[in-house]
C-alpha cells in the first residue's frame, strides 16, 4: 500500500512539476514575444509596398550616377503565366496554400539537417518568411533578427490573404542581370510579358532567385538549365505538371532575349564592382537595400581607356593584316590604379563588352613575360648584396634540373654580347643573365617578392618563373607595380570608397592602409632600372610616341609570342596593358615577325597616360636619402676611364655602402 501511496506521490509531483514548467515556459515565451514584438517593422498597406526602397545606385568619383539597381514593375496574378506560378511554389514552398507562414515539418527537418549533418546547412524558410526578410536591412543576420522575421510572417499570414502574399512576393524577387520582379525578369531575358511565359521560360526563370549570379543565363546557361531541370521534376513530383510534360520541357533550349541592354551593366568596371558587393553584403542587399555605393571610378579616365584599347587593337589589327570580316581578333585588358591610394580609376576588360563579357582584365591568368622581371632585381639586390652596376656576363646558359630536360633560356634576338651591366641587363631584357640570378638565388625568392607586391595567382616555384612563365592577370600587374612606384609601400587595390544604407547611414567607408613591403632604396634601385626601360629600352617607343614624363616601366612578351605586356607608372598613376588571343595564338605582324610588348602593348599604355594625365603637373620619383648616383662603364661596372675608348656609359644609383667594380660571383 505505500509503494502504491508514493507512486501516486511520484506522478503528482511530476504533474505538478511539469505543470510550473510549461507555464514558466508559456511565460517565458510570451515575455520573449512581448519583447521582440515591440521593435518589429510596421507592415505596409497593400502588402506589395513592403520593398518600396529607392534604388541602389553607383556613383562615379564625380558624383554622377553610373546605374541603378533594383527598378521593377507591379503586375496582378492574373497577368502571370500559371506556370511560372506552379514552378515558383514547387521549388520555393510547396505547401504554401496549406501552412500558416511556417512549415512545421521543413522546419523540423532543415534543423535536424542543420544540427546534425557536419557540414551542411539546410534552409526551412517559407514564401511568407522570405517577404518576410525585405523588411529588415539591418546587414546583421542573428538569431534574434530570425525569430523576428518568423514573427512577421506570421502577422502577414493573419492580415493577408495568401493571393496577395503570393502577388507581393512574386513581384519583389530578385532574378539577376539587372531585372527585380517577375514582369522585368520576363521582358530581360525573353523579351515578353510574363502572361505569355511558356513552361521552358517559366521553369528557368523560378529557378534563378536561389543564386541570380550563378545562374544567370546569360554567363552559365549550362548551370541555369540543370536548376531548371530541377523546377522540373519538383513540378511533376507535387503534380503540377506530368512526368512527360516535365521531360519534353528538360529537353527545350530557350532563345534569350539578348537585345535587352539593361539586362547587362555593360561595363567590366561595374561588374566587377557589384561582383565585390555581393561577396560583402549579398545579393539581397545589393539589389533590394536601396544603397549608395561611391566608386574609385574615374569617369573620363575608363572613356579613355575604352578609347585606347579600342584603338591600340585596331591598330593591332592592321600589323597582323586582319580584317573586320575575320572571326578571330585579338582581345586587351587594361587596368589604372592610383599609386596614393590602391583606388582603381579606370578598368577595361575586353575590347567589346557586349561581343564578350569575359573580364580578362581580373580572370585572364597569362604568362607576363620579362614583366616579372623586376621582382627578380628586387630579390638579387636584397639577398645578395647586387646592385645596377653589378657585372654580369651575357652568355649561353644551361641549367640542369632534376627529373626533366635541362633549361637553355635564350634571348629574343638569338646575341650574346657578354659583360654588362645588371641595369643594361634589364633595359636590354637580358633572359641568360636573368636564368644565372635566379638559379643563384632560387625562384622563391623570386615569388616571394612577387607574393609581398600582390600577386595572388598561383606561382610555380621553378627557374622560369624569373622569365614569366606563371600566369597572372593584368589587375594584379598593375597592383604589384604600384608597390615600386610607392618606393615598397603596398596598397590594396580596392573598388569602392563608401557605401550608405538607403537612409544615408555609413555602413562601410575604405580608409587607406600602407603597408612597407619592400626596403625603399632598393626599390629606388629598381625603379630607376625600369624608367631607363622606357627611356632607352625595349619600352622606348612610348618616348617615341610623345610620353615624356618621368615614368618606369617594364614590357612583357612570351617566347611563343601568345602575349604581349606593358606595365609602368608614374608617381601618381599605374597602368598595366595586355593583348593577345584568348585562345593563346601567336601574335605575328604580315610578314610572320612576332608582335612584341614595345609595339603591341606599350602605344596602347602610351595614348591613355598621355591622356589621363594631361591636367597633372610632372612630377619625377623621390631619391632616398642613402641613395647616391654614379656613371659607370656599362662593359665594367667602374667609373669611365679618360685614356679608355668608352663604349657606353649609364648613371646608377648606389646605395652608401655600395661600390662599384663589383663582379655577380655567380
């Protein structure tokens, strides 16, 4: 009898207990409502105002606005093909007409996926939850913000019908290349109404909103017809469509509507830019905040480099004897960066945006050619002690190397023309003299202070590495030069200078950062290296052309003639100039002679910087305070002899405790 007295006892207690638990909670619960409720965002009226935000713009550096993101047109339901609406609901929330703003068990399931699959992370939201979000622009994503969202699907759910929630939100969704809602998405890229959308259009166009840049048609159609693909079969799997129906559609290659101009920014500036924001803020943000972003661009710089590309590869068009009817051209990138602060002014990435939206100036990796080469005087100079006057012998070289042929580097013109000079060397862009530093010193070293400058492109840790054989883009050229134009201070290169949230808050502002990389009276040592480059070098055709201000440089061409470079700089400016074929075909003139970075890169660099600095004072780079300048012999490193027959002769900086007469003890 008292086992039977305490049992009851027992589950009293538990019951009692259980009781005070579930009203604690019950309270808890209410309070956290209470709480929470007393800070969420009014709901519009009619509920398709809910992102009524002005647009997101882009303004240039002179205030004018580069474009507007975010524009879309209201339609009612009825003017909507049915089956975009079958294919938005099977991929978005199937269930949307049965729950109340939540989906109890995707809820339960994504939580589970969440909390217990290592790795992965599985989305529950709701059609309702997802309008829900356009109400809060906070760029923070917590958990307290989630429970308020889930709150406000539910007040939307209580207060509107599910037609309006599904109007509201079919006409606020963001589909990339430019177009928010279903009607702009249907006009860019079909060039119709939405009423008049077939299954093949719908089904691809409900599958863009989960990742708009990744499956945007116009750049990765192979991407966006297998998410299409996807629509599908979640259609014929909730019944909306048969399993015929869905196979017959599979097997539809819709025409894009490539007439629409707005559906592209049409410019490699602005896609790179918008490309940096999503990355930051994503994508919601970007089209649906209503931001303002200020750009590094400078309007009348990017004209003129469209301008000078333009140019520079007609007239690379006449050397190859190439016509307008002929399908291959060759294409350019060029790239300003402004030395002060890392800001890009100007950015060009192909030689027509709307033929090819290829950004070659930030995604071509090409071999850069003896343009990598000062990175390798910088390294000789630093750990061994070299310096311009450096002796070395210009002679046929090989070098072994374990496990493959051994490495005979040659000179473009086939001559060897024995001692010189390190500073003749690069003006003369010497390879055999190039090859014996690099194996004395090791190719990192060599990559090391490619890597410092900016370089971020894979590099392969091999002797030719020294004579450009890794690939790089013309971006980061012109970033990694800009480190010598500082005397070895490193900017980041950046896009943007600000951006404010729709109600003109700050959120992000760039403050300039200098890093020293590199020891500023080496890189001097270096940088006048590369200005007699331009003066007396492989780079004097810009001096020819009419470019007389201080300025250094370096060309760049591959053996196999697939690339020519000019990279170089002023105090205040660098610009780095690539042409080529994308396909990597020989760049040769009409009697078969190989284009070279002096005539296919350096009058392009020549024509924008005679241009984008015509209102700047000259202005020559500042000499180290150790730095101390000498005329030597160029055939023996010494001071010129009175009773000797001078040959040639060339002022070098040296450095205090540097002297000449020095041999490379290699």
């Amino acid at each position: 009898m008292n086992l039977v007295l305490r049992f009851i006892k027992f589950i009293r207690f538990c019951l009692f207990s259980g009781l005070i638990l579930v009203s604690l909670g019950c309270l808890c619960g209410m309070f956290l409502v209470f709480f929470v409720a007393k800070d969420l965002p009014k709901l519009p009226s009619p509920l398709s105002r809910i992102i009524e935000r002005p647009q997101t713009r882009i303004f240039a550096s002179n205030g004018q606005v580069l474009i507007s993101l975010g524009e879309r047109k209201t339609i009612p339901l009825n003017m909507v093909s049915q089956d975009f609406i079958n294919a938005i609901l099977a991929i978005e929330d199937h269930r949307f007409f049965e729950h109340h703003g939540i989906n109890k068990l995707r809820t339960l399931k994504g939580l589970y996926i969440t909390l217990f699959k290592t790795g992965k992370v599985q989305g529950a939201s709701t059609i309702t939850q997802q309008l829900a979000k356009n109400l809060f622009f906070s760029f923070e994503k917590t958990y307290q913000r989630k429970f308020k969202e889930l709150l406000v699907a539910l007040q939307i759910e209580a207060s509107n019908t599910k037609q309006e929630i599904l109007h509201a939100y079919i006409n606020q969704i963001y589909f990339g290349a430019g177009a928010q809602g279903i009607e702009k998405a249907s006009r860019v890229f079909f060039g119709k109404p939405a009423m008049d959308l077939s299954l093949p259009e719908a089904t691809l166009l409900a599958g863009l909103p989960k990742s708009p840049t990744n499956y945007n048609p116009y750049r990765h159609l192979d991407l966006a017809l297998k998410r299409r693909e996807l629509v599908l079969k979640r259609m014929a799997q909730v019944g909306f469509i048969s399993d015929l129906e869905a196979k017959q559609a599979m097997m539809s290659k819709p025409a894009l509507h490539h007439a629409q101009s707005d559906s592209r920014t049409g410019s490699y500036f602005l896609d790179a830019l918008i490309n940096d924001l999503i990355l930051k803020y994503g994508e919601d943000v970007v089209y649906h905040g209503g931001i303002k972003v200020f750009a590094t661009i400078d309007t009348r710089l990017q004209s003129q480099a469209r301008h000078s590309l333009k140019k520079g590869l007609e007239r690379l068009d006449t050397m190859m004897g190439i016509t307008r009817e002929t399908a291959d051209h060759p294409q350019g990138a060029l790239v300003a960066i402004d030395t002060g602060s890392g800001a890009v002014k100007a950015l060009v990435g192909g030689r027509d945006y709307y033929k090819s939206e290829f950004n070659r100036a930030l995604k071509s990796l090409r071999q850069s050619g003896s343009g990598f080469k000062p990175f390798l005087y910088y390294a000789v100079f630093k750990s061994l002690g070299f310096h311009p006057a450096t002796i070395m012998t210009d002679k046929p070289v090989i070098i072994p190397i374990k496990g493959t042929a051994d490495w005979e580097p040659e000179n473009f013109n086939k001559i060897f023309s024995g001692d010189m000079i390190l500073k003749k060397a690069l003006i003369n862009s010497v390879n055999t003299i190039a090859a014996q530093i690099v194996e004395k010193i090791g190719p990192e070293s060599v990559t090391g202070v490619a890597r410092n400058c900016g370089i971020k492109s894979p590099l392969q840790d091999v002797y030719s590495v020294a004579l450009g054989t890794s690939g790089v883009t013309p971006f980061e050229m012109a970033s990694a030069y800009t480190v010598f134009a500082n005397l070895g201070v490193k900017h980041e290169p950046f896009f943007f200078w600000r951006v404010e949230d729709a109600f003109g808050r700050i959120i992000f502002e760039h403050i300039v950062q200098e890093k020293r990389v590199l020891d500023p009276a080496t890189t001097y040592q270096v940088v006048d290296m590369m200005k007699s480059v331009i003066d007396r070098g492989s780079g004097r055709s810009i001096r020819h052309l009419g470019f007389n201000r201080p300025a250094a440089g370096k060309t760049g061409t591959t053996d196999s003639y697939n690339d020519a470079w000019f990279t170089g700089f002023t105090p205040t400016l660098c610009t780095s100039v690539w042409t080529g074929f994308d396909k990597k075909k020989k760049l040769l003139d009409v009697n078969k002679v190989g284009i070279t970075g002096g005539k296919g890169a350096a009058p392009i660099w020549a024509d924008f910087m005679m241009n984008a600095l015509k209102s700047e004072p000259d202005r020559d780079f500042p000499i180290p305070d150790n730095i101390r300048f000498e005329t030597v012999d160029t055939t023996t490193g010494c001071n010129p002899k009175e009773d000797n027959e001078i040959f040639e002769v060339l002022k070098v900086p040296l450095k205090s405790d540097q002297h000449l007469c020095v041999e490379g003890e290699l």
